[in-house]
C-alpha cells in the first residue's frame, strides 16, 4: 500500500529522465559562446519537485527502475514515514517484504499510543527486550473480549500487566480509547459506577455551552436507550460535573445542579420531540419555556430560548 503513494505515472518519468539528462549534459552549467565571442555562463535548467526517479536510478547503480518503487532504496527516514500511514494489518504484510522497515518499534510504538491513548503500562520502565508490536497485539486481543465479555477484557489487560486495576486507570483506558463497543462499556459502567465516577471527572466542560457540553459528555458516555435510575445517574454527574467546570457561570445565571438536572432532562425530552417522525405536533419554542420555567424558576426566559434554538439548529443532544 505504501508503494503505491510513490507510484509516478510514465510521462512524468520520461519527463524526468530527460531533465535530468539535459542536467548531466550541462555538468551542473557549462559555458558556451555569447555573441561577442567572449564565453558566457549558460543558466542551468532546474528540476523542480521530488525527482524520486534519479534518486531511485542513483541508489541502484544507475538500473532501470519500473512499475512500483522498493521502499528499501529509499532513505530510511522516508521510508518509516510512508509505513507510519499503515495499520497493523497492513504493517504485518510490510514486515514480510520489508523486515527492517516493517518491524520498527518506533512505527508500533506510535500505532499503540494513537488507538490506546492511555495504559498503565506506558508509565512504567520497560523491561529488556520489550516489544511493542507485541504490546500492540494484545492490546488488539484484550480490545476484542471486551467487546465479548468486558470483564474478561479488562482481566486479560491486568493479566499481561497493561492495566492497574485502579478506578482512575481504568478510566483514562476508556476515555482515551476508541476501539472499544459503546453496548458493552455501557453495561461495564453500569456495574462499576466507581469507574462511572473517575471517568466524568475527565471531562473538561469550561466555557462551553449546556447542549453542547452535553453531547459531548454523551458521545463518550452513551446513555441508555430507556429511561431509568442509570440515565438520572449519568445526568446527576453530568450536572455536578457542568458547574464544577463553569463556577462563573453558575453565579451569573444562577445556577446549581439541581437546575442543570432539570434543564438536561428538557433537553433530553425536546430532542425525542423535535427528532422523532412519530411526533406530529412538535413543541414550539414558547411552549418549551414554559415547561421548563415551571420547574427552573431561576432560569431566564433568554436563556432557556437558546437551549431550544441550540436544539432546533443542531439537532439531539445523544444521538
């Protein structure tokens, strides 16, 4: 696959051939006859680009060079470069054709800490002979239980020293990674609301506006498809969590987390309002400030009517 980002079509290989001809006739810009007779330096012609084509011919002694290109004539750094754009799959096949390239620990390293952002094991001193394409291959292993059995996923990570089980390791496994199935990390945290707990505080909510902390919130941490004691879990802490972000905020406007709570359920039910096909008649924006002034007195009628154009413009707020 990396070959093909280096593949030049056959014309713009003539056309460097013949510039680079002209290049070697002039010896880098040989002298000719003005019209006084007295020599004159005579401009070269410069190759612009990547002339990828004689540095290829050069590196081979001067052969013909046709079809796609060998990754090892080039220079090792460009090479490592086109690889790095690979993924495991394809870095496996690499590795077979290209064995110094394919199987360096920098492109691993780098592959592991781009789909798993966070392991317990990065913390600490490598052992002797530590090998990331390895690392990364239990990590693909442990990933793939726990999309089967999240139990079984996580004692598969402890078991090969990957992860601490600690309630903030777990947490920072689960929000800098995104391999992992939404329906089985829902049932996980539903079980271990410790880890619940640690993985909101993760969250940075500053300076951002309700509807769009809470989708944030909620495209990390899917909320359940029925209302129940998990989704008032999910929006007390999503609550605790908005004003501990915006103390300002929560002055200026009067808020607290009760009034969070209640202005996150409206949002919650103003979506399924405005989204659903089966809702004929859909609430108007009077008529959500209303509802929703009934039971946040303190909210201002402005501010509520944002929530609903925020709704209205951009859409649900966990879809």
């Amino acid at each position: 696959m990396g070959q093909i980002l280096w593949r030049l079509p056959p014309r713009q290989q003539q056309q460097l051939q013949e510039e680079m001809a002209d290049r070697l006739a002039e010896g880098g810009g040989s002298r000719e006859l003005g019209r006084d007779g007295d020599p004159q330096r005579r401009t070269p012609h410069y190759c612009y680009g990547p002339d990828i084509y004689h540095l290829l011919r050069t590196r081979r002694g001067g052969k013909e060079q046709h079809g796609f290109i060998d990754l090892e004539m080039l220079p090792p750094e460009l090479g490592i470069t086109i690889l790095s754009y690979l993924n495991a799959t394809d870095l496996c096949l690499a590795g077979c054709v290209w064995q110094d390239l394919g199987n360096d620990e920098y492109l691993w390293q780098g592959l592991c800490k781009s789909t798993w952002g966070h392991c317990s094991i990065y913390n600490r001193r490598l052992p002797a002979g530590f090998s990331y394409r390895r690392l990364y291959l239990q990590l693909d292993e442990g990933s793939l239980t726990f999309n089967a059995n999240p139990q079984e996923g996580f004692l598969y990570f402890m078991s090969k020293g990957i992860l601490v089980d600690h309630p903030t390791e777990l947490a920072k496994f689960i929000f800098y990674t995104r391999r992992l199935n939404w329906k089985m990390l829902r049932i996980y945290l539903d079980e271990r609301r410790d880890v619940l707990d640690e993985l909101v505080t993760l969250h940075n909510f500053s300076n951002q506006f309700l509807p769009n902390a809470l989708r944030d919130f909620f495209r990390h941490i899917h909320a359940p498809e029925e209302r129940g004691e998990y989704l008032e879990a999910l929006i007390t802490k999503f609550s605790q969590r908005f004003c501990t972000c915006n103390p300002g905020l929560v002055r200026e406007l009067g808020l607290s987390p009760d009034a969070v709570y209640v202005l996150c359920y409206s949002l919650i039910l103003l979506s399924i309002d405005l989204s659903s096909p089966h809702v004929k008649n859909k609430m108007s924006k009077r008529e959500f400030i209303r509802n929703t002034r009934r039971a946040a007195h303190n909210v201002s009628d402005d501010f509520v009517g944002h929530l609903y154009d925020n709704i209205y413009l951009i859409g649900h707020v966990a879809a």
